[in-house]
C-alpha cells in the first residue's frame, strides 16, 4: 500500500523538497507513514495538505536537474491555483483561499 508521503510527492513529477513536504504535512496534521486509505483520500487533512502543494507549485521556480528540465507555463500555475483554491473552498480553510468580503459602514456620508 502507497503511504500519504507517497501520495504527496505523486501530485505532481516536479522535485519538492523533503522538508517541503514534512512542513505540510505537520501543519495539516498528516502522518506521512500512514497507509494511503479512501478515508485519507477524501479526507481534510490531506486535501488541505494536497492543496498547500498546489499552492507551492504555482510558485515553484523552473529547475534543472541531473539534465532534466522542470518548468511551468502561466496556464499551468493558474491551474495549480485553481484547483488549490477549489481544495480550499470545499474543505473550509479559513487561512487560504478566496478573500470574504467585508461589509459595513465607513464614514459619516454615505
């Protein structure tokens, strides 16, 4: 069976940094040696977790390493956004996502 780090690092080919991932996974509360099960799939902590490496790869700078080239066009970094905004949205996580809007009164003239 694959583990949550596996399925982590599977998002995307591009070479994210172990401490990356480990960061992450804490701050979402994630065990990165726990068996990869339909409950983790579909659960919070990994598509909080799933959607701060979408995040992180929207900002990703192009590499090159061990002569293999990783790089990202615009459309793909708003994908990767997109797709970690709907993550967001659909679990409730009130630190990312779409900014709420403000409403009240300002000023004495309207």
């Amino acid at each position: 069976m694959a583990k949550i780090e596996d399925a982590l690092k599977g998002i995307n080919a591009y070479p994210i940094p172990q401490r990356t991932i480990i960061e992450i996974a804490l701050r979402r509360g994630c065990g990165l040696s726990d068996e990869m099960t339909r409950e983790n799939l579909t659960g919070r902590p990994f598509n909080l977790a799933k959607a701060d490496i979408l995040i992180w790869l929207s900002n990703a700078p192009n590499i090159t390493q061990g002569g293999q080239s990783y790089s990202f066009t615009d459309e793909q970094r708003t994908k990767f956004r997109n797709q970690a905004n709907d993550l967001y949205e659909e679990f409730a996580d009130d630190e990312q996502g779409a900014p709420k809007p403000i409403y009240g009164y300002k000023g004495s003239k309207l």
